[in-house]
C-alpha cells in the first residue's frame, strides 16, 4: 500500500510495524528519517541483526540477498535486510528477486526488508516488480518540500526543539529568510536549525539571532527556476541566478530552461488562438502539474505582442550565451540571462497589456 510520509510515525505506532518498507525519493534527510524510525521501531520489536545491501551494476548477486532474508543468524531471532537501489534499475535478475523478496515478505516475523530507491517515474512504478513491493507492504515516497512549504516546514522543526519565531510579520519575515538562506538544501537547513538549538535556549528567536546564525547554504535546480519566473518572483530569481552561477551551472542549460518555458507559452497561447480551450491545450502540449497551474494564471495575462517579444529576447540571449555580440544587450551570459528572465518574470506577473520593460 501507499502510505504518506506525514502518516509514518502514525502508521508505526497504531497500525503496527510491516514486514516490507520502500522508500522512493530523492530529499536525503527525510528518507533517512523515514528509515531511521522504521529501524527505530523494529529494535523495539526485537529485530537486533541489521544487514544492508548495495545494487550496483548489473552483475550484483541478488542470491546472497536472497539467502539473507531466509537466514537467521545464532545471536539473533529477528533481523533488518536493507537493500539500497541508487540508480533506481534493479534489473532483470533484481526485478525477479524483488518480486520473490515481496512475496516471501507476506507473513514474515522474523525479517523486516527495507528497500531504499531515488525518485521513480510513472513507468518504473507500474513495473512488476514495484508493484510486487507496494501490494506486498508498505511504500512511501519522499517528495522534497516546495519552497512555499519552507517556512512552515522551518517553524515545525524549530517547534520540536522548543524554540519558535516571533508572532507577526517579524516572524514571518524570519522564516522567509530562513528559507531564502536554506533553499534546496534540506539536509544543510536540519544542521542549522539544530544550530539554532545550540546557540540559543528555548523559547522565542529574534530576526537578529537568526540572521547571525543561520548561513547561506541555498543549493538552486535549474529546472525550479522555470516555476520561480512564471511566478514573478524577481527577487527570488535574481537569487537563484545568482546561486545557479556560483555554483558553476552551464549558461547554455539555463537559458533552455527559461527559453522552452517561453515557447510553450507561446504554443499554447497559439493553440488557444485556434480555438482549443484552455485545458486542451495544455494536455496536447504536455504541460502537467505545477506548471500546468501556473500557466493557467499566466496565459490570461500574457498577450501575443508580448510573447512575440519574450521569443525575440531568447533567440538573443541564445546567441549571446554561445559568445556572439548583440547590439543594446549586455555582453555578458549570465547578465544578458538575468534580463531575459526578469523580462518574463514581468510579463507572467503582470496583468497589464501595456509595454513590456526590457
């Protein structure tokens, strides 16, 4: 069965421990944690011998595997195999052996198997032998948090070391920076929280005790920018420019990231202009999820003339980026990337139809 990650702790407590857990996902400290109170809970079940088992290529020995789960050893009348799947592809062999492990699982006291896999997409899910996994136990995917959820997720784990934000504005105000400070970097976000807890006593934090505390560990994903700009955000991707450079991001990956978004806006808008509605032209140019809602707010307020412009703007900057001059534009890529995506971030924030500013 599918089980959400917020409903775990739960889960263990009430409905009792499982003999089969998967994790799936790519944040590493929330799978971590996810794992650490399966194992925390099946110590306080008896289950004292630990093995753990990495996949990699295809020659691993799903046999020994295999053997492990079906053997006990003399010190121990319960046991945790692990079995980590970095790459996500067990393979033809692993497919059988996890399909065996699966239905071994059904009824098993003594072994407790955890399999552990980065994000899955929707083809890998419907496999065989993921299905053997979730229908034999318990699966949960570890979805990152969303930049909006980062303040609320910051003040929860705060609340768990007693410590809070001031009420009000100031104290949203914190947790914004907080987040601005931590963003795509979870695991780095934990450790200064936990900073938080070392520097300073229970109770409530101020905006200076957080400002001189918490460092500047922000990791940014080129493809969050697209959301970031089709929000309007533009102080937030100024930032995650700034942060994509420093990191050393090619020049080129960005602005095929800014530019597509750019063009499906436009095929869209073209597709609407020929009379499909709305959601049918979103379903026939792919767009899904997030992106689909943001386009939805977007598209009302983005007229033609100004998508015209945005298309002009990134045949530019794609020059530019590949070392070619253009009169009237900064010669610099990371500049020239800069303009092109405040240009869009206006345009997809705003409900005017007057002149775009370049």
């Amino acid at each position: 069965m599918e089980l959400a990650l917020a409903r775990l702790a739960a889960h263990l407590s009430k409905d009792g421990l499982r003999p089969l857990y998967t994790l799936h996902g790519d944040e590493p400290l929330l799978a971590q944690e996810a794992a650490d109170a399966i194992r925390t809970a099946a110590r306080a079940q008896g289950y004292t011998e630990r093995s753990s088992y990495t996949v990699a290529g295809a020659h691993f020995d799903w046999s020994a595997v295999i053997a492990a789960g079906g053997s006990l050893s003399l010190f121990a009348d319960k046991q945790i195999v692990e079995i980590r799947i970095p790459s996500g592809k067990p393979g033809k062999d692993g497919s059988v052996a996890l399909q065996q492990l699966a239905q071994s699982a059904v009824g098993n006291d003594s072994t407790l198997t955890l399999v552990m896999l980065p994000r899955l997409d929707k083809a890998t899910r419907t496999g065989a032998w993921y299905g053997a996994l979730e229908s034999n136990g318990v699966a949960l995917q570890i979805d990152p948090i969303d930049r909006a959820a980062l303040p609320q997720w910051i003040a929860q784990r705060l609340a768990l070391q007693g410590q809070r934000v001031k009420a009000g504005e100031e104290g949203q105000r914190t947790l914004q920076f907080f987040a601005d400070r931590v963003e795509g970097n979870l695991l780095a976000a934990h450790q200064e929280i936990q900073k938080l807890a070392l520097l300073h006593p229970p109770g409530e934090l101020g905006w200076e005790q957080v400002e001189s505390a918490v460092h500047n560990v922000a990791r940014y994903d080129v493809f969050k920018l697209g959301e970031a700009v089709l929000a309007g955000n533009t102080q937030r991707v100024a930032r995650m420019l700034d942060g994509l450079q420093a990191e050393g991001e090619a020049e080129v990956l960005v602005h095929y990231t800014l530019a597509e978004d750019i063009r499906a806006l436009k095929r869209v808008k073209d597709s609407m202009a020929a009379g499909r509605p709305l959601p049918m032209a979103l379903r026939e140019n792919r767009i899904w999820g997030n992106k689909e809602r943001a386009f939805e707010r977007v598209l009302p307020r983005i007229d033609e003339r100004r998508l015209n412009q945005l298309l002009r703007a990134a045949h530019i900057v794609d020059g530019i980026v590949k070392g070619l001059k253009q009169p009237d534009w900064p010669a610099n890529g990371w500049q020239a990337l800069h303009r092109l995506a405040q240009m869009t971030c206006r345009a997809c924030g705003s409900a005017s139809g007057g002149k775009m500013p370049s």
